[in-house]
C-alpha cells in the first residue's frame, strides 16, 4: 500500500477523525482536572477512567460480535488478581495472604510488567476456555458466557491459595497506579480498540454481528474471527483490572461480579455498544450520572433517608430505556466523527440536507 | 357484514411495499380475490410471491400501501386478529408443530375461533378427505412424512373455516405423486367454494386450476388475468422455468 | 445401617430435586414462549418470601391463606413485570430482553434493599413443617415430605393443563413456533402473559419451602434458585417442559454425590463444577437429557 492510499484509508473526515476527538476530550478532561487540583474529582476521573478502559475492552468482543459477553467482568477480575500477586513483594505477600502458594510467593516483577502479565494471564485463561465456545451464539451463547462468569467468580472467590479466598485482597504499599498511567493507557486502548474495529479482522467480526450465515458463507471463519476478538477483549479488561486493584489496594472476587458488570453493560448499552464513540460517551454519562446521584444521596442520609442503591435503580431505569426507546445508545450505533460534528453545526448547514447527500453518495458507489 | 356487496373482492390489496431492513421486497403490489375465486401467484423465486402473503397475514408489516379483508380496512392488523376475522395461511415449509400429536396441531388450528361441537364435526369431514390424518391421529406432527404434514397443514388452515384460505408453496419438496394429491385436494376444495389464494412454484399446475393468475417479477406484478389469456402477454418460459427449480428458500 | 444412609440420601435427593424442578420449571416456561433465560426469576421469589414474612409476623392469619397471599404476590411481580419492562420487546432482539430482565432483577432487588432491609429477615414457618416423620427407620422433617407430595400433584396439574386444555396446547405450540401459532390464532400477548403467571405461581410455591429450609429472606437470596434452576433447564434441554423437571433432580442428585464425594477443601467449589458441567453440556449437549421439542423431521 502506498502513501496516498494509506492517507485516503485513514479518512479523516469520516473516519480517523474518531480517535483524535475522543483522545483530545479525555486528555483535555483530565487536564482541566489536574489544573483544579481537587483530590476528590481526581479521584473521580481515575477511577471513570479505568472504568472508561473496560468498558473499551468490552465493547471490543461484545460491540462488534453482538454477542452478550457475560464472562467479561471475570477477566476483568483475573487480570486485578494476577497483576497484584506479580507486583507484591514476596515479604509482603507473606504477610497479607499467608496461604498463599509458596510458588506465587516468590513471583515478583516491577509495577508496570506485573500489569502486563496481568493481562497476559487474563489472555491464557480466555484463549484456553474460548474456542469451543465461540461457535455458539444467541441465547446459547449468552447463557455459556453467564456460566463461565460463575466458574470464574467461584474460582476467585473461593481459591485461599491464589486469591485470598472470600477474605479481600488487600495489596498494601503504595498506591501505583497514577492519574497519568490511567490517562496513557486509556488514549492507547482507545486507538488499538478503534484500529481494530476498521481493521479487516474488525470488519470480518461485525460482518458475523450482522448476519452469522451470510458471513460465514463469504468465507470467513466465525469462530476464530470472535477468538481473537475474545482473547483480546480479555486482555484489555485483564490490564484495566490490574490498574483498578493498584488504584484500590484491597480487592475481593465480589468487585469482579455482578454488579460491576451491570455498570459496564449500561454504560456500553446506554452509549450505544456497536462503536467506541459509543463506549466512550457512555462511560461518561454513567459516570456523571452516578456521581451526582452519590451526591444526592449522601445529601439525602443526612437528612434522615436511607437511599443508598437508588443510583442503581436510576441507571437500570434509564438501561431499560435506553433499550425500548434508542436501543442502538446515544451515538445510535455510530462514530463521532468530524462529518458528524459538521452535520451537528449549524454553521455547516450550506450543504442543506446532508443526510440525503449522503443518500446520493452511496448510490452513485 | 352488510356492507360488502356482490362484486367487492373480498381481499383487496392496494399498492403494498414491504421491505426487509433497508432491502424493499415489494415495490407498490395491488391484487384482489373474490368470493369463491381460486387465484394463483406465480413467479420466480425471491418475485416476492410468500412476502405478499405474509404481509396480508400480517407477519410482516408493511411500509406502505393498504389491505382490505371483508370490507374492513385491515393494514397492520396482527395476525392473530386477522385470524379470528376470517383468514388461514398454510404457511410456507408447512410448519407442523412436531412435538404436537396431529390432533392438537388440529386443535390449534381452531384456536381462535374454536367450537368443541364444530371441531368434533369438522373431524369426520377431514378424514374423509385426508385419510392419512386418521391414522395418525394420535402421533406426533414431527414423525410424518411430508406429505402427511402438508396434508395436516391444510387441515389446520382449514378447520377454522377461514373465509379466505392462503396456501404458500404447498407442494414444494414432495414428490409427484404427492403434488398431484395436493392439487386434487385444492380443486375439491374450489368446488366446496372455499376461497383460495395459491402461491406456486409449479407455475404450470397452478395456472391450470386458477380463475385468475398473477405474475410476479421482481416484487411487481408483471400480469394479472385469466391464466389462459396470458399466453400471448407474458414470456411464458420464464414462468414455467419458475417450477423446474424445486426446493430453494425464497 | 447401609439401607438408612441410602434413605436419607434418597429422600435429600427427591425433596431437594423437587424443590429444584419446580424451580427449574418456573423459568423454563418462560423460555420456551420467550427465548429468555429471566435473571429476574429470582426476584419473583424474593417478593414471596418477604410476603411470608411480612404476613407471619406482622399478621396472625391462617398460614393457608398466608401461602395463598404469598404465591399471588410472586404471580403479580411475574405479570407486572411482563407488562411494564418485557411487553415494549416484543419482537426485539434477545439480548435486549436478557439485559432488560439483568436491569429488572437489579431494580427489584435494589427496592428491597431500600424499602425492606439489606440485612436478612427471618421468616416464621409453620410448625408442622419441622415435625419429624418416622419413616423406613430415620426421621425427616415433614417439610421434605411435603414437598416431594406438593410437586407431585402440581406437576399432575400442569400436566393436565398443558396436555388437554386448548390453552395448554397453544403454549406448548407457541414455544416450538411461535409465528405459526399466531397465525393459527393464538395471541401472543395471552401465551406471554400466561407463562409469566405461571412461572410467578412456581415462583411463589418456591418461595415457601426455600424459606422453610432456609429461615430467611433478603434482598439477595433469589440469585441461589436462580442458578439452580438455570443449570436444571441447561441439563433438561432448555426446550422441554419434562426435561427441566428431570434436569432438577438430576442436579440434586449431583450436587448430593459431590457433597458427600468432593473433600471438605474442594467441597466450596462445588458451583464451579457444576457450572463447567453446565459449559460442557451447553457445548456439547446442547438439546440436554432429554431430546427437546427438536424432532428432525422426516422427509418423504
């Protein structure tokens, strides 16, 4: 491929575009932040932000497959877990979890390749259990995933020698992960999660999405098309754990269960799964949302009301919604992207009706 | 039903569209059936001809256009409603319950306007017609051949005494000796007046039995008339090269 | 004292399976209609159960009429649910309903947090539930007795219901067919609705021997059912009516050998191989125990 094609191929008005708007508000975000320099509302952007890299992770299998990916939180947890046992020191993994293995005792590597491992045991873990299980679809499919999250929870919450057992995980020393290396590493997910989705392999899954049959009967191998996707959706959430429990420092299997993963597939859904503009924008809202509605809440108990949880009956309320009336999310399935911005613009309305514009453009291709 | 008078049809269609997703199946298709009438639609496969019949059945919904039944205006009704106001479909591939015996698959078929009385009388009139069903009365739809379940298949249309009877596709995958039962079968049930709506693929024996044929291309109507008129009209060969290709999904 | 061992284990296994395929049997009705495994399922349960004890505490009403308020009340969650969070799906993509049923369970058990207490409440029970029974020479509470009895008539019941009421028929109908039941006249909202109430009367009847055996209710407890009953249906078929009974007793007789088999250091992962088995089964196995509805059909 030449240069003029690689530069016709990026599209940035169309395309391209995507990354460097999402990269530009989250970095222009977080600046604002650390300029203000409130602990409190940097905490909120740190732990937003490594929820933002899940939910990225997330989407990656589930957005461009269709399939519900029930299992995702449990990698998710793998990586929390792995990461914290590779960082810890052997003194001190001695003396927080005193049944643990001696073989893992003695693991040790520095802070930033621990995350790493992390995610590449999250990685083993997914492509040893996943090829069997990516022929299956629909219901099948979602009820498998939904098993093998139990598997993984039981195996999380109940292995004393590994994790802990129901006892939390507490990591001690000091807290590693930053404020910047959630901000790095969530502008990196974002672009390997964006060139993915236009990548052939991309292509070639959400082409699966739309219709199983049809895919398969142009040639493409369903099953190791979603592996790969799998395997490294797994990774992603398995890096996004290891930078949650150092954020964290204590840890149990329930962090890794249920409720978590109900808030990554409202924000996912909320934003709308099928594009990472829909990840992004999703994670943001939910994340607003709860913290305003933590707010009111906290402001509620003082006044006498118990309202703990109803930030969650709020979020499944507007999930469910969302779902009724606007399944496909806020970005309604699709990319922020610099054409998208022009059509939003009022100042741009010289080329009157762009949407039938585009109309004639598909039909003269 | 006062209002209908001798020479209304009594399934009016009127400049229907129908679309798959973004993909339009019928391009603004009208036809008309009449009391007592026989009307075959026949074509090519993906014409359109089981899209049309779905969607006065109200499977699916279409974008534009209008469906009269009985005078009524019934566009976008849902099938269970146009069931109970008079309207069977066979449905294509027979669709047979298979864990159901045949005698609730016939049950069933009564369900929206079911009359113990009348079921137990409609019983007799069928195994006289359909041997086969009395036999295997008590067995599950799924372990008969399939021509026993097009035979079920026409029983269950026809045991709600539906005013309009539409058949999709009723000899499709049976053997010859089976397809010449079931336009025997059809032509018994013209002379008892049943209206019908056939969809063929066997373009020729349809358009021998019909009053009135209509020729899909491309989800338009290409012909409408009496079937021996279209001779000259049409390019026959394509019609009849419709019913050489058996078998394939439309 | 071999045959008294295998009694008792014989009679954990029927109470317990009998328990479990009711369970099983409350979500597999609304499967077979709707293609949806119901994460709320446990909820329904979960309203029973808080109904007992709110009756039984605050109230000196006959228990009859107790279990009778408290049954209604899992059938009026399974209706209500129905119609205000899965009706607007009709015709929409299953994993839309699957998240939409996730959101329901979260909402429900969320309330009950709120409105009731996140801290476990305990539940009065009968007295002659406990009353031990004399029987092949080891005794039982009256309870394990009871439900075995109670599931035997239920399933006679439904049995007779599903077989030889039109009604009946055009459930079993609509849940191999769906379209073509309503094209032969069956209302999809009737069938929809009528499995939602079932499943909300099984929910009920659960509702009152899980707290029986368990003494309490709280905000969380319909997640254990629910995993019960959905790895019975898996075992069953997922299609069948008679498979997801077959796959709750098959699952009590597998969680029974595990227990009495797995070392006390293995017996906590327990879930764990069930559910792998569970994976296993959906893999390879995938119409279960028993053939489903799936007849291959024969061409001739």
């Amino acid at each position: 491929m030449n240069m003029k094609d690689f530069i016709k191929d990026l599209d940035f008005s169309r395309k391209s575009s995507t990354v460097v708007f999402l990269i530009a508000i989250l970095v222009l975000i977080g600046a604002f932040i650390w300029w203000l320099n409130i602990p409190f509302i940097e905490d909120i952007f740190t732990n937003g932000t490594i929820m933002l890299i899940m939910v990225l992770g997330f989407q990656l299998f589930m957005g461009n497959s269709g399939i519900l990916n029930w299992s995702y939180v449990g990698y998710v947890g793998i990586g929390a877990f792995a990461s914290a046992i590779f960082s810890m020191t052997p003194a001190l993994k001695a003396l927080q979890i005193p049944t643990m293995y001696p073989f893992l005792i003695s693991l040790h590597l520095p802070f930033p390749l621990a995350l790493i491992a992390g995610a590449l045991v999250a990685m083993i873990v997914a492509a040893l259990v996943a090829w069997p299980l990516m022929r299956l679809s629909d219901s099948v499919g979602a009820i498998t995933q939904f098993a093998l999250l139990i598997v993984i929870n039981v195996l999380l919450s109940q292995w004393s020698q590994v994790t802990n057992g129901p006892r939390t995980f507490t990591l001690g020393g000091t807290r590693l992960t930053s404020f910047w290396l959630v901000l790095g590493v969530a502008v990196l997910v974002i672009i390997l999660v964006y060139c993915y989705k236009e990548s052939s392999l991309g292509l070639k899954l959400r082409a699966t999405r739309d219709d199983r049959y049809a895919a398969r009967s142009s040639g493409i191998n369903f099953v190791a098309v979603r592996y790969v996707a799998y395997v490294a959706s797994a990774g992603i959430g398995g890096l996004a754990g290891g930078l949650y429990s150092h954020y964290i420092l204590s840890i149990t299997a329930a962090s890794f269960y249920l409720n978590e993963l109900f808030l990554l597939l409202s924000m996912l859904v909320i934003g709308g799964s099928m594009s990472v503009s829909g990840a992004f924008f999703g994670t943001l809202l939910v994340t607003l949302l709860r913290q305003g509605l933590r707010q009111v809440e906290l402001f509620l108990y003082k006044t006498g009301f118990e309202a703990s949880g109803s930030a969650e009956i709020v979020v499944a309320i507007i999930l469910i919604a969302f779902l009724i009336w606007r399944p496909n999310g806020i970005t309604g399935g699709r990319e922020l992207t610099w054409q998208s911005i022009k059509r939003m613009l009022p100042i741009a309305s010289e080329k009157k009706d762009p949407i039938s514009n585009n109309l004639k453009k598909e039909e003269k291709a | 039903m006062s209002n209908i008078t001798e020479n209304a049809p009594i399934l009016q269609v009127t400049d229907l569209y129908v679309a798959y997703g973004p993909i339009l199946a019928l391009h603004g298709i009208s036809l008309e059936v009449h009391k007592g009438e026989l009307v075959s639609i026949c074509g090519v496969n993906g014409a359109g001809k089981s899209t049309v019949l779905k969607a006065i059945a109200g499977v699916l919904k279409p974008r534009s256009g209008s469906i009269r039944f009985k005078g009524k205006d019934v566009t976008g009704w849902k099938p269970e409603q146009l069931h109970k106001h008079g309207m069977a479909l066979v449905p294509e591939g027979r669709e047979i319950f298979p864990s159901l015996t045949v005698e609730e698959n016939l049950r069933l078929g009564a369900f929206g306007r079911y009359q113990a009385r009348r079921f137990a009388e409609d019983l007799e009139d069928f195994f006289t017609l359909f041997p086969i069903l009395k036999e295997r009365y008590h067995q599950a739809g799924g372990l008969l051949s399939g021509g026993e379940q097009q035979m079920l298949a026409i029983a269950r249309g026809l045991i709600s005494h539906p005013d309009l009877l539409m058949m999709d596709e009723p000899s499709l995958g049976l053997s010859p000796n089976r397809v010449d039962q079931i336009f025997e079968l059809i032509m018994e049930l013209k002379s008892r007046g049943i209206t019908i709506l056939l969809v063929e693929q066997n373009a020729q024996r349809a358009l021998e039995i019909a009053d009135r044929a209509y020729l899909f291309s491309n989800g338009r109507v290409e012909y409408a008339g009496r079937p021996q008129d279209m001779a000259g009209k049409v390019d026959i060969t394509s019609v009849y090269l419709g019913g050489q290709k058996g078998g394939d999904v439309e | 004292m071999n045959a008294q061992i295998f009694f008792e284990f014989a009679i954990n296994v029927l109470s317990m399976g009998s328990l479990y395929a009711l369970i099983a049997l409350g979500l597999v009705f609304v499967f077979g209609i709707c293609k949806l495994i119901n994460f709320a399922y446990g909820e329904f349960i979960t309203v029973g159960a808080y109904v007992l004890y709110f009756l039984g505490v605050f109230t000196s009403l006959p228990w009859p009429l107790v279990f009778l308020i408290g049954i209604l009340s899992s059938v009026a969650v399974g209706y209500l649910s129905e119609l205000v969070a899965f009706r607007p799906f009709r015709g929409r993509s299953l994993d839309a309903l699957l998240v939409t049923s996730f959101a329901v369970s979260v909402i429900l058990q969320r309330l009950f947090q709120l409105g009731i207490s996140p801290r476990s409440k305990a539940v009065p029970v009968p007295a002659f539930f406990n009353m031990n029974i004399e029987l092949f020479g080891l005794t039982t509470p009256l309870r394990n007795l009871l439900i075995i009895a109670i599931t035997v008539v239920l399933l006679l019941i439904l049995t007779v219901i599903m077989k030889y009421t039109v009604l009946g028929v055009a459930m079993r109908g609509a849940s191999e067919n769906f379209v073509t039941a309503r094209l032969m006249g069956v209302p999809a909202n009737l069938v929809i609705s009528v499995a939602f109430i079932i499943s909300g009367f099984l929910a009920g009847v659960v509702a009152i021997f899980w707290t029986a055996r368990t003494g309490s209710a709280e905000p969380l407890m319909g997640m254990s059912p629910l995993l019960i009953g959905f790895i019975a249906v898996v075992i069953g078929g997922m299609h069948s009516l008679p498979g997801a009974v077959v796959g709750g007793y098959v699952y009590a007789l597998i969680a029974n050998i595990l227990s009495l088999t797995l070392p006390t250091s293995l017996l906590s992962f327990r879930d764990a191989v069930m559910f792998a088995i569970v994976i296993a089964f959906l893999v390879l196995k995938p119409e279960g125990l028993l053939r489903g509805n799936y007849q291959e059909e024969r061409v001739g």
